[in-house]
C-alpha cells in the first residue's frame, strides 16, 4: 500500500465513499464526487501542461497584446517613448484614449505601401525561385541511392548550422564591384567593366535564395521522399512515359511539400531585415527595415508597433495555410 | 482457341504445334551478388492463367517486374507474343499489372484512377467515357466512380486496380499477390471472380502469389519457385500428387516423408526399407533410382487409413499410438507417435456428428495406405 | 529505370555549387594576405592572429556561448515537455491556442518577436522594477522562448512516430506515468533531445535581430558585433572568424552524421543476422 503512494490510498477511499453515497441513494452526489476527484487526480498532468503554455502566454502572446497597445497610443519624448493608453483623472474617470492615428499614417504614408508591396513582391519572386531551384534538388536527392542521400541531405542542412549572417555577408565579397564575380566574368572576357551588383534588388534576390533554400528543399524532400514508386510504375505500366507521368502523379502528389516549402521561404522573407540590410541599397524598401529604422533611427515605438501589426496582418493568411497544410500532412500520415 | 482437337480439355502447353505467347528464355537477375532470379527458362500460353508460387524472396516477383519491364534482365531474353522485350520500357510494353499495393492515385477517384491507362492513348472523350462505364460495370463498382483511394473498403480498391490494369484490353496481365490483402473469406469470393473475368475477356494471367490455396484454385499450371530456381512446373494436379522433388511435396500440403533404401527395384513396383522402423513399403510403379539408394517415400496424411484392427497385411502398414488430435471441422487431424518417437499426421473426414466410435488419446492404432498412394522422391 | 536524368545532375551540381561556393570564398580569402579581401596576395594566417587580439570579438563571443549554452538547455527542458503536452496529450482546454503559441515563433517575422519581447521588457521594467534594464538576461528568455518551440517540434514528431504502446506496456506492468516518462519516453526519445539541443544552441548563436532588440548596453552578443563590423564592408578578421565557424560546424556535422551511419549499419546488420537466425 505504501508504495504506491497517495493516490493508491485515496482512491480506495474515495471508492468506498461512493458506495457509501450510492447505497445512501445519493447517486448524483456520488457522480459528483467522482468528478472533483479525477480533476485533483489530473493535477500532476495538468502542471506539466502548465509550465510551458505559462511561458510562452508570458513570453510570446502578452508581447503581442503589449505591442498593440503601444500602436494605439501617441510617440513622445519620455522614457518608455510614449503615452499611455489610459489614465485615471481625478477619482472617478477613467480615461481612454486610443490613437488610430498610427495606422491612419501607415496608410496615408505612401512610404510604407510602397514598402509593403515590394516586400511581398520580393519574398514572392525569392518563393517562386527557391522552389525552381530546390525542387530538382530536393527530387534528385529523394531518388538517389540511400547512401548518397544522408551525405546529400547533410550537404543541404549543412550551411544551415553555419551562421546565417556569416553566410549572407560573404555575398558581399562576391557581389562587390571589384569582387569575385565581377573579376570573374571580366576574366572570361564576357564583360569589360564591372556591373553593380551589390546595393541591387537582384543582390537581396539572391541573398533571400541563398538563405532560405534549405527551407524549401527539406520539406519537399521529405515529401517525395515517402513517394510510394509503385505508384510510378504503375503509371509507366498504363503507357504514360516519365515527364508526363511527373506531371500527372508526382507532381500533384507533392502538393503539401510544395506548400510548405513555399511558406517557410515566404513569411520569413517578407519581414527579412539582415539581407536588405546587408546586400540591398540603402533604398531599398522592405518592411522589417523600415520597422528597424522607425524603431532605432526615429525611436517612434507607437509608429514601428503599427507597423509590426500590418506586417502580421499581412502573414496571417500564409500562416493559416501553412498549419492547415501542417495539420492536413499529419493527418494523412496517422 | 488454338487448341488442337486432340485435346478436349485446355492444355496448350502438351500440343507441340501451339506457340508461347510468354517466352522466357535462360533469364537471370542479379542484385550485386545477390542472385533473384536464376537461369530461369518458362513457357506460358495463351490464355493460361499461370501461378508463380513461392516463399516470399524466392525471385518470383522479381521475375514478375521484368515481364513489367520494371527490372531489366541480367542474362537472357523474354518474348511476348515473338517479340524481344529488351530495351522496351514498360510504357510501351503490350502488358499490364495488378500491384500488390494496388498502386491506386491517391489523387484521383475511382474513374479517374480507371481511366488513366486510356488517356495515355489518343482516344476521343467519348470512347473513354463508355469504356470506363463498361469496366466498372464488370468489377460491380459503377455507384463508386467518384470515390477517392482512401474512401474504399479493401475488396473495392482491389476491384479498382484491376478494372485499370484491365481498361487498355491487355493480352497479358501481371497481378503481384492480388488477393494478399483480403481477408480469407473475401479472398475465396475473389478467386473465383477473377478466373471469371480471365475467362470472360480471354486475357493471358501470370499470377504471383505465395499462397498455395490460391495457386491450386485459380491457375491452370503452377510454376513453384525455390530461391531463384523453378523447382517444378505442372498442372495443380500434378503438382500435388507427382511433386517432384521433397521441397515441392513438403511446400504444397502437408505430407510425410519416409526415409529408406530400395531393396526391390522391379519395372513395375519397388520395395523400400523404411530406415528407423520395421516395416516395408510396398509401391506398384516403378522408379528411376538407382538399387539401394537413398529415397523417400512420401505420402499425404489424407491417404493414410487409421484403424483400431489389424488390416492384415504385410506391408505399408505401421502401428502406432494417437498423440494429438485437431478438430478443424470437416476433418480431424492425428498426430501418431511410431516406435522410436517420430509422429506421423493422417486427416480423417468428420463424416458422422458425435461419432462414438471414434478413435481417441492414446489409442494403439495401425496406419496403412494403398501401394498407389506413395511418391518415391530421390531428393 | 533509375537512370537519372542529365537535367536533374546538373540541376544538383548547380544547386550544391551555389550553396557552398560562398561559404569556400570566405574560407579561402580567410588565408590572404592582403587586407583588401578579393585581391589574392599570397597564403597568411595573420588575420586568425588579429582575431584572437581582438577583444570585443572575443568579449562578444564569450557572451554569445553562455547564452546560447543556458538557452539550449532550458529550451530543450520546456520544449520536451511542450512537444510531450502536443504529441500524448489529445484533449485539454485550450489545445488549440497552446498548438498556435508552439508553432507561431517557428515562422513569425524575427522583427515583430524582437519588437515585442523589448516593449514586454520595458512594460515588466516599469511595472514590478524587474528586469532592471536589459542584458544577459533578456536576451536568454528571447532566445528560449523561440527555441522551445523548435525543440518541441522535434519531439512531438518524434514522439509521434514512437510506439505509444511501448508506454501502454510500461502502464500496464504498474509504473506509474512520470516514472514511465523518465525510463521509458526519455530514453527512446533522447537523440531528439540532443538534436533540439543543438539547434537551440546553434539558432541562438546565430540570432542577430532579436538579441538587437533585447540586449542593453554592454552585453553585445557576437552576431551584432560581426553585424556592426559587416555594415562598413568586408573584413579579413570576419572571414577568419567564419571559417573557424564553419570549421566546427563541419567537424561536428561529420562527427553525428558518421555516428549515425554506423548505427544505422550496425543496426541493419543486426536486422539482417536476427532474420537469417529464423
């Protein structure tokens, strides 16, 4: 009996409580007993649910609810730099003030339209291009032979673990004027002077690419990974030759891994701040810049709040195709 | 029919006139040093419905895949129809197959999945259409048509590849274990179905499967396989009652195997010395060993008689004691310990509800058997 | 039919080509000896010298390790229990908005996760006095509160593929569920806590924006120092310091991915001689 602890123990009372009651023809007191004892027996688990759903409400979701007050109140030169949303006036009145006045100027501003629209732009071309690159990639790794693919999957995750910002800024050394590139194509003779290409849009383009293919390939390679080849065959067997059958079976058939793929680029591109930052030229307007500059050059936290709330608004339809994609894929596999 | 009249029955494989529509001729498989298939040589014809049976790994699927054209051959050529199928990739071989995993599009419903070996050919809209009708109407699964893969029942999904395996009118159709993932009732349901359609439309069967039931239901001749080797070819018949080598007799049925040395080897019947017990058995052919060799008699447990008396002979006849007895419904199975420990199984047909006479645990019994019922195999 | 085609090789080749040549660009211009980085001057290793003598790297350095080491191991603590919460635990109020808090920092935008861990930081700050302005400290809950989440999706999935009966089993012998945890679920899930372990480490040392947010003065982590220095142009010093980065990595990478090749052959030679035993 000791062994097994306290909730051997209670449970052995409380069971003969409930044949009391039931024999006392207290039947739904029973019931009700039985209930606020499974709860306290729930204790334990409810505590390990607990602990990181705390964490991340104080950490992640009360953030988001800090961050859109603040959009909703006036700059001012104070430390927190703004005022505050509510006041107490004398005893009685309590005194809201909420300031459109942010987003009005998001909107009238043609600053951040511009900036908005150039980053969907960029990320959708940077999307579309990864997906170019990545899917012959992810399709010939998928169809090697098993001890290729582990070595070839490496090289994939590989620059992934090295610093990201290491990797974008060693495009600067290529791209530059006097850079690898250049002094390449100088050398094949195809040019004769150098092309800007540091500073361009096509330096962020690639930039974005270059860092997010992993994202792409990983997804669709587990996806074509698990491609059943029978159903391949059986295509072959129907007299549908390789490319067409490519595009009657595999390529429907890799949807979900096309989708996935294609968010993890997307959504982290559009708010991409270190490769515009880093390759692009210093007008080159992508969001998550102009939320750093506001927030660092103007120090306008309510106007950089404003503008991290459009940027979300503008990703929560990607991000609700990714986890119904997400949710979908788990459960076709269960 | 290009069966001579020679022959009431279809047995296209004994008419020295008739040509094989499948020819496979010294093929080998290899896989690094693994060989699956070895120096197979095989004759199929015309509308035959041929089983490959085997233990799983034994190369029968493997040769399945090259008359796919799935797997190219190591050595050797296969010939449909005259033609060399080397070097032809599968989608343009005149053959289809019935995956084990049934191999259905997931993405697409039940017509969709049908009529997709037709869209590969350039027929008109209309002609799909009809044909598609026509093939669900066959394997019964018209109200189904827009259903997906995955909103079927097993029996159904297996209807579904073979009305696509069947669609493009194949003169030969593959079908990897077709019947392997149906329970048994369904599966025995099934088994006649198929030979039906096969009949119906005339189409040319190679079946793979390692379920012997099943190769001696459906296959008009049985091709047993053995680690790459065919270990025999016959009919079902002949495959059960003539097996030709122990691992055939041992691996379709059930059969016993007595060791001993032929001590009378005459044209028309032999003698043999069972080794570990004694007693001689008595058989009315003759057998191509040679005097004093090392043979096994075997004999299936249903051609043993179980009795309480003596039958008064003096060969093939042994006592025994019942160790165990099986109730399986229609017959019994008993287990007979012989002197010396070694069991002996016999099936008795339950033809009496409550027999009260009925041999029971622990009974001293003799066992006898006609001098026609016993194969002598050398190996 | 597993000819591969011409089309996908080359396809492969250019991938794999412009995936690394910049990583081996920085590597070899990490040994020239002129300061004007792509101008090839003969081999030196007098940048890796200047690096070692240069303390704010080396300061910045020596804080990005410590934070990325607590933040590892505390990510990966709250994240085994997020990813066991998702992947056994089917129904529980609120499941729906836990699953969304998991997966949202795995693709929010690093400057809005930033911005609001800052504003929470400074509303905390004002309100209860803690934390007193921002650090070390800050920096690390930032960290951990996005690791966590990619530590628990790699144990829910884990877990997901797991055999739940193997714990069925362990419940139906009289252990108790947290004992089953420990000597059970921990062990067979344990590979995935060293990989979550190891992202957690890696995505914290490589996190510029975020620590850009939250950091105070003083505590500047070695992505922002590299950051600051990169803005101006290239620098020799960078690239030694990159190659050293990647060398690691490579060392590393090499080291698990050796070690899970030969598990894995041992364990299919394994398979294969318990088959050949029937």
């Amino acid at each position: 009996m000791t062994t097994r602890g306290i909730p051997a123990v209670t449970g052995r009372i409380i069971r003969q409580a409930e044949s009391l009651l039931k024999r006392a023809g207290l039947e739904g007191l029973a019931i009700w007993l039985a209930r606020r004892v499974r709860r306290v027996r729930h204790l334990g688990r409810n505590l390990v649910i607990a602990i990181p759903y705390a964490w991340l409400l104080a950490f992640f979701l009360i953030p988001f609810v800090i961050v859109l007050k603040i959009a909703l109140s006036d700059a001012a030169i104070a430390q927190p730099p703004y005022t505050p949303l509510w006041e107490w006036v004398g005893d009685q009145y309590l005194n809201i003030k909420v300031n459109l006045g942010n987003f009005m100027f998001l909107v009238e501003d043609n600053l951040y339209w511009k900036s908005y629209l150039n980053s969907v732009k960029v990320a959708l071309v940077s999307t579309v291009a990864c997906l170019l690159i990545g899917y012959p990639m992810a399709y010939g790794i998928a169809r090697a032979k098993s001890a290729y693919r582990t070595i070839l999957l490496m090289l994939v995750i590989l620059p992934f673990w090295t610093s990201f910002l290491i990797r974008v800024y060693a495009w600067i050394g290529i791209l530059k004027n006097n850079g690898l590139l250049n002094n390449f194509l100088m050398w094949l003779g195809v040019i004769d002077s150098p092309i800007v290409m540091l500073q361009t849009d096509f330096a962020v383009y690639l930039g974005i690419v270059y860092s997010y293919l992993p994202f792409m390939i990983l997804p669709l390679y587990a996806n074509l990974e698990k491609l059943d080849e029978t159903l391949l065959e059986a295509a072959y067997d129907l007299g549908c030759k390789p490319a067409r059958t490519f595009l009657t079976v595999t390529l429907p058939l890799s949807v979900p891994g096309i989708i996935a793929g294609s968010m993890l680029v997307f959504i982290p591109a559009v708010g991409e701040f270190v490769i515009p930052a880093l390759l692009g030229a210093p007008d080159t307007l992508m969001i998550g810049r102009i939320l750093w500059d506001e927030f660092f050059g103007n120090r306008d936290w309510p106007v950089a709040s404003a503008v991290a709330i459009a940027l979300l608004l503008l990703l929560v339809i990607p991000i609700v195709i990714l986890q119904h994609n997400q949710a979908r894929n788990s459960e076709a596999n269960s | 029919m290009a069966s001579s009249t020679t022959f009431s029955t279809f047995e296209p494989w004994k008419d020295p006139a008739e040509k094989p529509y499948v020819c496979i001729d010294r093929v080998t498989k290899k896989f690094g040093d693994f060989v699956a298939v070895n120096d197979i040589s095989l004759d199929i014809y015309r509308k035959e419905l041929f089983c490959l049976l085997g233990a799983s790994g034994c190369g029968k699927s493997t040769l399945l895949r090259m008359l796919a054209g799935f797997e190219e051959a190591s050595s050797g050529r296969i010939l449909i129809d005259g033609m060399d199928m080397a070097e032809i990739p599968p989608y343009e071989r005149p053959v289809n197959m019935m995956f084990q995993s049934y191999a259905l599009f997931p993405h697409m419903n039940v017509s969709q999945n049908v009529s997709f070996g037709l869209k590969q050919e350039k027929l008109t809209g209309q002609v799909i259409k009809t044909r598609v009708e026509e093939m669900l109407e066959l394997v019964k699964l018209t109200q189904f048509a827009k259903r997906k893969p995955h909103q079927l029942s097993g029996g159904q999904r297996q209807r579904v590849a073979l009305a696509r395996s069947l669609i493009k009118r194949p003169k030969l159709l593959l079908l990897d274990e077709p019947l392997a993932a149906l329970d048994k009732k369904l599966r025995e349901h099934t088994q006649f179905e198929l030979m039906n359609i096969q009949e119906q439309l005339g189409v040319t069967f190679i079946v793979v499967t390692h379920d012997q039931q099943e190769a001696m239901t459906l296959a008009t001749r049985i091709g047993v396989m053995e680690e790459g080797y065919i270990a025999q070819v016959g009919t079902p018949t002949e495959i059960y009652e003539f097996p030709g080598s122990r691992f055939v007799a041992d691996f379709i049925g059930s059969v016993n195997s007595f060791e001993g040395r032929i001590t009378v080897d005459e044209p028309d019947h032999v003698i043999i010395r069972m080794l570990d017990q004694d007693v001689d058995i008595f058989v009315d052919h003759g057998v191509s060993a040679s005097p004093n060799a090392r043979v096994w008699a075997a004999i299936r447990p249903e051609k043993i008689h179980i009795s309480r008396t003596d039958p008064g002979q003096a060969r093939n006849v042994i006592r025994g004691k019942v160790k165990e007895i099986a109730y399986m419904g229609d017959f019994s199975i008993y287990l007979v310990e012989l002197a010396g420990g070694r069991t002996v199984r016999v099936t008795q047909p339950n033809l009496r509800r409550g027999d009260p006479e009925r041999i029971t645990w622990d009974e001293q019994v003799f066992l006898h058997w006609l001098p026609s019922s016993i194969v002598v195999l050398t190996e | 039919m597993k000819r591969r085609s011409l089309f996908l090789i080359s396809a492969m080749v250019f991938g794999f080509a412009f995936l690394y040549v910049p990583i081996i660009s920085l590597i070899v211009y990490s040994f020239n000896k002129s300061k004007l980085v792509t101008v090839w001057a003969g081999f030196s290793t007098q940048w890796y010298g200047a690096l070692l003598q240069n303390d704010q790297i080396l300061q910045a350095a020596w804080i990005s390790l410590r934070i990325a080491t607590l933040n590892a191991t505390v990510a990966m603590a709250l994240g085994t229990i997020a990813g066991f919460v998702l992947a056994r635990f089917k129904r529980f109020r609120g499941r729906t908005l836990f699953t969304g808090l998991v997966t949202a920092p795995l693709v929010m935008p690093e400057v809005i996760t930033g911005l609001s861990l800052l504003l929470l930081f400074v509303a905390l700050e004002s309100i209860i006095g803690w934390p007193s302005g921002r650090g070390f400290a800050t920096i690390t809950i930032a960290h951990i509160t996005f690791s966590l989440a990619y530590v628990a999706v790699i144990v829910q999935s884990r877990l997901a593929d797991m055999d739940e009966s193997i714990e069925e089993a362990a419940l139906d012998l009289g252990a108790r569920p947290l004992k089953i945890f420990f000597m059970i679920t921990l062990p067979i899930i344990a590979p995935a806590l060293v990989a979550g372990w190891l992202l957690a480490f890696t995505l914290s040392l490589d996190d510029l924006v975020i620590a850009s947010f939250v950091s105070g003065p003083g505590s500047s982590t070695l992505p922002m120092v590299i950051f600051s220095k990169v803005r101006l142009g290239v620098s020799p010093e960078i690239n030694a310091l990159a190659t050293i980065l990647v060398a690691l990595v490579a060392v590393g990478t090499i080291i698990a991915g050796v070690a899970m090749l030969r598990s894995q052959k041992v364990r299919e030679r394994d398979v294969q001689m318990a088959a050949a035993d029937n």
